[in-house]
DNA sequence: CGCTATTTTGAGATGGCTCAAGCTATGTGG
DNA sequence: CCACATAGCTTGAGCCATCTCAAAATAGCG
C-alpha cells in the first residue's frame, strides 16, 4: 500500500482532477481504494449495478457493449488517467457497458456515493467529470455519423487513427498500436466483420501503408492513411441523403 | 419580459436545476436570457463558436450533424425542459452539431461562462448536467451499438418508440408522434434513405401497426412496433461477430 | 389552381456479409 | 525441444439487404 503522498503524486495530473488544490487532493487520496485488474479481467460488466467510478493509472481498457443475441461492438478504449464508470455517480443505475482490461491495469476507484460526495466537495471534480463525458459524447456522436455515412474502409482508417492517438507507440519504422488488437477486435469497432477488415489491412499492407502481425498493427504510413479517413481521393459518401 | 417568480416557476421543474432552493433559483433566473427561434430557425450551427447554454421551455428541437460532404444524421431530438449546447460550459469549442427549431420555440439562455459560474456557485448543477450528459451518453452509445448491429427495420421500430417516448401525443386512434417529421428525417435518424424508410413504413400501415400522413407518423400497434424492434420474431441481427 | 416538397414504386447494381476452408503463428504439454 | 492444439488470419464464392437512380403520384400551400 502505498504512501497517500504517493497516491496524491498519481492523481494529481489525472484530468479528472485538474485545478485541485492539495488539501482537495489528500481527501480524494484518502478515499481512493486501489485495484488491479489482470489482462482479459473485468473492471465492470454490462448491466450489473453500477457501484464504483474508476481512474485508470496503468494499462489499457477496452469499453464493450453487447447485444442480448452475444453481437458485441467496442466503444472505446481507455489509456492511463482515463475515467471508468461516471453512470455509478447516480445511484440505483447499471453500467450500460462493460469495461475489459486488455492488459494487467491498476486503478483507483471510488464508491459511486463517495465520488458524488467528493464532487459536491469540490465542483472542480463535477465540472471536470462533465468536460470528460461531454467530450466522449462528441466523439461518439462523431462516430455514429461515421457509421451512417462512411464506407467501411474509411471507419477503419479512422479507427487505426484514433487508436494511434489513444495507444500509439513510435517505434523506428512507424507507430505501433500498443495493445493486442486482433481483427476482430477492429471489426467491432467499425461496426463490419472480421473478414472484411482482414482484406481491407491486406490491401493496405501491399500499399505499404501499415504492417499487421498476430495482434498488431502498426502504421507505416499516417498520410496516406489520414488521405483515405478524409477521402482525398475515391469516391466521397453515401446513404442517408442525397439533398 | 416576464416576473423573475415568473421565470423562476418555469424553470424549476427543469431536470437542469433540479435540488437548487429557491434563492438559488432566483439567481439562477436573474442570469438568464430569453430566446425565442421560429419554426426553421437555429439555436447554433456545427462548428460556431459554442457561446451559450440552452434550456428548451416551449417547442421541439432536432439536433443534427453533418459530413463535409453534406450528408446529414439526426442525433436526438430535444423537448421542452431540455438542455441544449453543454458544450459551451467549456471555453473555447465549438458546438458539435447544429440545432434547428422543429416549430416556434422558446428558451432561456446563459453564456458558458455565466453557467460555469452558476456551477461553481452551485454543485447541484454541475451534477445535474453530469447526469444528463451521462444519460445523453448512454443513450448515444445504445444507438451506435444498433447502428453497427441491427437490421434496418429494426432501427426504424426503434427509432419510432424513441420518438413516441420524445413527442408522442395520445389521440383517439394511436399515438401522434407530434411534430414534423419526413421521411428524410427518420431516415437521417436511422442510417439509412427516405427510400427504405417509405418501403418500410408502408409495409407497416398495410399490416396496420401505423398511419402515415405527409410529415406525419401515428402508431396505431406499439405492442407489434416494440415486437420489430426486439425481434419477437423474425431473423435476429447479423454483422459484427459470430462470437 | 398551379408549384413544390413529399411520398411512392420499380428496376437494377453492389458493397459487404456469410459460410466454408485452409493456413500460420504461438503457446503448451510431453 | 518437438508436436500438437488453439486462436487468429486469409481467401474464395455466392448471396442478399439495401442503396441508387428514375419517374410517377400526391398533397399542401401560396
């Protein structure tokens, strides 16, 4: 167990917690419980009762929803300093999604009820806590345009770009997405299947704009790359509209 | 202009202000503008500067987005007690979407900074709006998984009951869903064109689950609409996985 | 009462899904 | 250290839900 200097050190440049003076902070280290989660365990499931807020401070964590039929989609993935579960805040709600640690992670989290406390402490933390949500849903609004009006080659290339912002680690020949990422995992996040995404990243790997392994893909090339997202060159939409 | 116990009566029923005492309210009145939009006309348009925060107190709201290219989506559409634009709260962004008045509205109004201020100064708020962020996020990410998961037909169904639950009217044969609304529309809600949405919803009035009018879509069967869109009997989904 | 926006319908094209099968890393137990 | 098992990846062939495009029918509105 570590010293509350220590944990104050750790949640100090979480976002969650910015413009917090050091008094706040010792309280909110104070209450924070520490956990850690293996690789492929869960932080939280679907629809079990929403009871903990989580800070992510090592590892990565993949947010999933699925369908009562088992057909799943991947939200998000969460990186370090990252909030889990603001819906536990509210009392007597479930999660709506269920948080997956893709590798070993540690965590603070905090009792739904002792966040809410800590928030109405320090409106820093609310406000900060609305910023965060407020930006996820912008960019899930985003995405579920992308969904209704994009091609699936151009959800895909949005996708890796978006993985490269939240986990991309520059190696000498491009930048590799940090985390086991399977072609599954990607047809889950551009809503197609996985045979699909196999052809497309064959494609581009003869293109030499990324190279894949068991797992992994890394980006060779992030213009060209960005080139298809934002589609400077083949055939523009489609659906929804042609006003 | 109308009393400040005036304006204070209307907005304390708002999800918004929800818990402030009544000196909190009053100051809380005391900020806010009025605002009214006609029929067609716009809070704010994607991508301006996100100055103000709305609360919707009479009329109906379509909150849309649009590609560069100009294909269009509906995201929600906004009722009277609302909340339009928490974007603003945060300094410096722009709003993510365009809102359009669907019929005369009236609303109160606050700066970002007048409703940051009114956050700091009183936490309830912040929390509220934290809620219904939370919710808004939710609801968003439920879409995006159906998007990415569903049959068209069930989208639509879903979409219907959605909007039944927004704006539906009780009338002597059905449920009215009370605003203007094409074919485009449902269809810019759904990912999918006016084509299918005509096929589909027509196919549905021969089998009497709705009455169809110009702009105008009455549920007469909410039993068998809820029955598509939870698949009580016909081929389940399809896509992302067969895990 | 004509104009315009909305809705309907048909016919045809197609992107991407499904299913089936083989292939290949990686890890595991002997 | 090898052989096998497993999970992930690749590829082909066929299909089908839905999109596109075109055009006609309809309904409000000025």
């Amino acid at each position: 167990m570590p010293e509350l200097s220590e944990i104050v050190g750790r949640i100090r440049p979480v976002p969650l917690f910015r413009g917090l003076d050091s008094a706040a902070l010792q309280r909110v280290a104070r209450a924070a419980e520490q956990r850690e989660v293996e690789a492929g365990h869960f932080f939280f499931r679907q629809d079990s009762l929403a009871d903990a807020v989580y800070v992510l401070h090592l590892g990565r964590v993949k947010l999933t929803q699925s369908t009562p039929e088992g057909h799943q989609v991947v939200l998000r993935v969460v990186g370090p300093g990252g909030m889990l579960g603001p819906t536990a805040v509210f009392d007597g709600l479930q999660y709506p999604t269920t948080a997956q640690a893709v590798r070993w992670c540690q965590a603070f989290a905090w009792s739904g009820k002792t966040m809410a406390a800590l928030m109405e402490d320090c409106q820093h933390i609310a406000l900060n806590a609305l910023g965060d949500v407020t930006a996820q849903l912008r960019d899930q609004q985003e995405r579920y345009r992308e969904l209704a009006t994009e091609h699936v080659e151009r959800r895909v290339a949005q996708a890796l770009i978006r993985l490269v912002g939240q986990a991309g680690w520059k190696t000498e020949d491009g930048v590799l997405i940090d985390m086991p990422l399977s072609h599954q995992d990607v047809g889950e996040m551009t809503g197609t299947t996985l045979y699909t995404v196999s052809r497309i990243l064959r494609r581009w790997q003869r293109d030499g704009l990324v190279g894949v392994g068991r797992q992994r893909i890394t980006i060779l090339d992030s213009a060209g790359l960005a080139a298809i997202a934002s589609d400077l060159k083949n055939g523009s939409a489609r659906r929804a509209t042609h006003s």
